[in-house]
C-alpha cells in the first residue's frame, strides 16, 4: 500500500425530507438548528456514519457502536485490551506511547483516520502498575477532518405527538398511554467539507487505498442507516466532490477549495421543496481538478 502523498480536500451536497438527521439531546431531540435556522448535523455524527459504512465494507473499526458490534468487546477498552499487538506496549517493560500508537493505527482504520484518544487505567492483571497509578494515556490526530454540515438555506421543523398504549410489563390492568413527540425537517438541502492532510498520514500510515476508502463511505454515506427518525429514502447524497492536490500542502488552502463549491436556490424559488430547485455549481481553479461523483 502506497503512503498518502498529497492533499485531499473534499465535499458533500445532501438533501434531507421528512426526516430528522441529527436530533439535539439538550432540546428534545429536536433536529439540530443555529441560530440563523439553519440546520445542522454535526461533525461526530458525520464520523459515525462513515465508521459504520466502513465497518460494512469490512474493515477493523475500533468505535463501535452498541447495535452494530461485530465482537464480543462491549467497550472500547475491551477492544483494545483484546488486541495483543496493540496491548504489548501498554504496560511493563516494552510500554511505548510511539509504538501503541502505532500499533493501534496498523489495527484500526477509523484510528489511523480520525485520531483517538486512549486514556484508560491498567487493566486488573497489571495490579502492581494500577496501584502506582499508570496506565495508557496516548492521543493520535487522525489526517481526516470533518466539518460541520450546514444547510443552504433555514430549515422548517414540523413536530408531532406519538403515543404508546401497550404496556412495557405485564399487567392485568392497562396502563395510561405515554406520551411523545417526534420532530422532522420537512425539506433541507445541507452541505460540509472535509480534508485529509498528508503530514498527520504520515504519522498514522493512512495509505491511497484509505483515502479511496473514505471516497467510497461518503458516496453511500446513508446505507444501511435506517431509523424511525429516517426512515429510507428520506436521506440522500447527491454530489460528492473530490480534489486531489498535486503535493503534499496543496496548490490552493482547504478554505478557497470549499468556497469554490457553489449551492444555491433558483432565483425565482420562495420556498423550496426539491433539490430541482437548487443548483450545484464549482467554480474552477487553475491546476487543481475536482471530481464528482452521484450518491448511491
């Protein structure tokens, strides 16, 4: 596998209907909005999406979450502790912060993208180091950076009340319905950017074959993640643009490449209902191609 040589910048175009992409749990789990209206989805629930599109195509992802697990580690320590490469330089003589680093990139490909942060105390069977207080404290910076995504224009959030008239236990009388609200936006374009920097590949081993990866994640970033809050079909990526630079710093700053990307509402459009009334345009730069790509 060949080392990531040059930069990447990237972005994505995504339209939302019906659905709640990204609910807010310090507001009823509403969908996520700034203070403009405009909606939001954040750039961790971005990485989880791409970690479990990856974890589908068969990679070693080491966040994991709780319904899609594919081992029988119900933590992210126990994961770690799992992996004897990884654990034969946490602790004892041949503990080396370098090499546990690198050893969990080599395990790992959302490590040796994204970065972790692993601090954990000594396993129990390391009681000698648990009482002197060791343990592993190591932080990696990942090459992939993800931004918020935004939408293009302010978002309308429709909300309904649910009730559930079954009972959670068993009992000879009914209990009371329960009641809840559901929340959706009714129609939303959103955008975000990314970059993958070839100095922090480096230090991880993020390879060619994991930045294709990545393409490929983005580009079917809504399979398999069905929900009741988004429902299929409700979610869809419709352009990914991809620049690849000709050297590691690039020819141009991350900032002008997205800013090149141009989504905008059709002049003689009040209200939209449909990514027909939108349109996607990059401005181009001398030297640097971009390549785009359908969603799924």
């Amino acid at each position: 596998m060949s080392m990531l040589d040059h930069k990447i910048d990237f972005a994505v175009v995504l339209s939302v209907k019906n659905a709640n992409p990204n609910g807010d749990p310090l507001n009823g789990n509403r969908p996520r909005q700034n203070y403009d209206g405009h909606g939001e989805i954040s750039d961790v629930c971005l990485k989880r999406k791409i970690r479990n599109r990856l974890q589908d195509m068969g990679e070693s992802i080491l966040v994991q979450s709780d319904d899609r697990r594919n081992d029988a580690c119900l933590s992210i320590k126990d994961r770690v502790d799992a992996n004897a490469d990884v654990q034969e330089y946490a602790s004892g003589k041949k503990q080396n912060s370098d090499l546990f680093a690198r050893a969990a990139c080599e395990a790992w490909l959302d490590v040796r993208s994204f970065g972790q942060v692993f601090a954990f105390s000594a396993s129990s069977k390391d009681k000698d180091e648990k009482e002197k207080g060791k343990g592993v404290s190591v932080g990696v910076r990942g090459p992939v950076s993800i931004h918020t995504a935004v939408s293009v224009d302010p978002i309308d959030i429709s909300s309904m009340q649910i009730t559930k008239s079954v009972n959670s236990e068993t009992s000879n009388k009914r209990g009371s319905d329960t009641m809840g609200m559901k929340h959706r936006v009714d129609f939303g374009v959103y955008k975000f950017f990314g970059s993958i920097n070839t100095q922090l590949a480096e230090k991880t081993g993020f390879t060619n074959e994991d930045a294709e990866k990545i393409r490929q994640a983005l580009i079917t970033l809504f399979e398999n993640d069905v929900s009741s809050a988004r429902p299929d079909g409700t979610m869809e990526i419709l352009k990914v643009y991809w620049w690849e630079h000709s050297s590691k710093l690039g020819q141009y700053s991350s900032a002008k490449v997205h800013r090149s990307l141009k989504v905008e509402k059709k002049a003689d459009i009040e209200e939209s209902r449909s990514i027909d009334e939108y349109e996607i345009s990059i401005e181009p730069l001398e030297g640097l191609a971009v390549q785009a790509y359908d969603g799924l």
